[in-house]
C-alpha cells in the first residue's frame, strides 16, 4: 500500500464494501427471490461510497488529475480487462458468449448506453454498467475539480450536491411522474451519478459535522433506514430518493460511529471481503447468470465464482496494481526530482 492509501485508508470502509459485495452475492444466488432488489442494494452501497472517497480525494487532498486517473486505472482495468477477455474466450461457443460489441463496450465504458440504446441485453456483462457510471462520475469530478480549482470547499459541495439533486429530481420524475421503464431511467449515468454526487456533496458539506460525539448512531440508524427505503419503497421518491440521501449520510458518518456499527465494518473477515469486493462484483455475474439458466446448481455457482474472484484477487488485480502503482511512484520521484531546487 502506497503512502498516499494508507493516508486515505479508513479499516472501516473496507468493511462497507464487503457488505456490498455480500448484499449483492446473497440477493444474486437466491436472496432476490425473497427480497427483490437485494443486490441492487449492495450497488447502491458501492456508488454512495466511491462519491465520498473522490471528494475527499479531489477535493479535500486535491490529488493531481494525472494521478488521480492513473490510480483508477490501475485499481480497475487489469481485473476488468482479465475478466472481459476471459469470459469472451471461455463462453465463445456458448448461448452466453457476449459478442464483439458486449466486449467492446465493457472495456470502453459505455455498455450500459449500449444495452440501453439497442434494447439488448448482454448477460455475462451487463453488471459493468455501474461501473460505467462510476467512471463517467469520475470523469465529472475531475473536470469539477479542475474548473473550481481554488474555490472554496462549500462552494464546491453546494455546486455538486445542486448536480445530484438534480440528477435525483430526473429519475424521480421519469419514474413516478411518467411511469417510464425503470431500465430506461435509472441506467443511464444522467440518473444514476445521482448516489455519487449526493455522498461527495455531503462529505464536502457535513463530513466535518458528522463526526461529533453526540451523533454516532447517525450512521447506523441511516444505514438501516436507506436499506429500508430501497428494498420496501415502491416509488422512485422513497427508493431512489431517501435511500440515496441516508446511505449517503450513513457511509460519511462510517469513520466516527456506534461501537456496534464499528464493530460489524471492522472485523477481519468482512473487511478481507471487502478488500476482494471488486473481483468477487466482476466474476460473480456469469455464474449467477448460468445458475438462472439452470446450467449450474445454486451453490455451485457461488462456489466457483467465489474461486474465480479469488484468482483474480489474487493473481491479477492485486499483482497489476501493485507493480502499476510501483511504476507510478517512480515516476513521480523521478519528475519530482528533476525539478530544480
């Protein structure tokens, strides 16, 4: 781990993402059965979270944009592209081969305007398109923190929280005022940035705040109220709407909270998840897929995609962005010191 990660490393957040990665597990490999929606939740834990790590890193440090994508790149592309390329070999000559254009779009980002734009689904790939809209959301915060370089921090945080409100108002609208297809509205990144910008809005804002004593239950009773909200409420306002705004406040309170909430995101194995979370996110989808499709016995497939996060855990995305953030920091000392003193 780099100086700048252990800087930016808080243990707890390792253990939100391994509780979005097992909402999205148990809700994929039998739970949506009982409780629809169980693995959108876990997605919904993901986006709140990356927007509260890109203020803080954008705008609180103000990482360098050229580091700043370079550090993205390296913690997702090589796992992506192991999985993207693997899955287009292994499943080539079979009904889920994902095609020249579902491997295309995957690796460009743009899958979930793709399946959107031609109504066809991609089912081996079709999970990349939350992280479409992390990426597009990357993007935008970057030429936010570019653009408002120098500005104050509450301008800055009242400039993106007015984006996601606005963001939240047009799925809301689509949805419930409308009644359009919910794939076609809470898809495409216009829509579901709205998580992202929401949670760097009230780090920006609150962060400071939420960390006061007196406060600590905030985090897990908004915790349980966003979960709440997202897998019970049946309009756009209370599932896309307040789960957006609690799990928000929830995941910028982590840091300072209850012991109990502590307690559950500090513990060795849901952070060890946690730390595996983006490999098991890429490599449960196939099997998932072929469970639905009866070509594998339920606990099978969780079994061998859990196997195959693991590999890829650990022979490609820690391996490639050990030695890729390696490379980065040789460059910076080197640019560093050729700089006249």
């Amino acid at each position: 781990m780099s100086e700048i990660q252990k800087q930016l490393h808080i243990p707890a957040l390792d253990g939100w993402r391994g509780l979005a990665v097992l909402l999205v597990l148990i809700g994929h490999f039998g739970g949506d059965s009982y409780l629809p929606d169980l693995g959108s939740a876990g997605v919904d834990l993901f986006f709140v979270l990356s927007g509260r790590l890109m203020a803080e890193i954008l705008f609180v440090r103000k990482m360098p944009l050229r580091l700043f994508f370079l550090r993205r790149f390296s913690r997702v592309y090589p796992a992506l592209l192991a999985f993207v390329l693997a899955s287009a070999v292994l499943l080539s000559q079979t009904p889920l081969a994902p095609g020249v254009t579902g491997v295309l779009s995957a690796l460009t980002f743009t899958l979930n305007y793709v399946i959107i734009e031609s109504r066809t689904f991609i089912p081996v790939f079709d999970h990349i398109w939350s992280l479409c809209v992390e990426e597009h959301s990357y993007v935008l915060l970057a030429l936010m923190a570019l653009l408002l370089r120098g500005a104050a921090v509450r301008f800055i945080g009242l400039t993106i929280l007015a984006l996601g409100l606005a963001a939240l108002a047009n799925g809301i609208v689509q949805y419930d005022i409308y009644g359009r297809d919910p794939f076609i509205v809470f898809w495409p990144t216009d829509v579901a940035a709205a998580p992202m910008l929401i949670s760097a809005a009230v780090f920006l804002l609150f962060g400071e705040r939420l960390k006061r004593p007196a406060i600590r239950w905030i985090m897990p009773l908004a915790l349980f109220g966003g979960l709440v909200a997202r897998l019970f409420g049946d309009v756009a306002w209370l599932f896309f709407g307040a789960k957006t705004l609690l799990l928000a406040i929830a995941v910028c309170a982590i840091g300072d909270s209850t012991r109990l909430s502590r307690a559950l995101f500090k513990g060795s194995v849901i952070r060890q998840i946690g730390r595996m979370s983006f490999s098991l996110y890429l490599w449960q989808q196939p099997f998932h897929i072929a469970m639905l499709q009866d070509l594998l016995p339920k606990p099978i497939a969780l079994v061998l995609a859990i196997c195959c996060a693991a590999a890829s855990y650990h022979l490609v995305e820690q391996p490639a962005r050990a030695r890729l953030n390696a490379w980065i920091e040789r460059g910076r000392r080197q640019d560093a010191a050729a700089v006249p003193g």
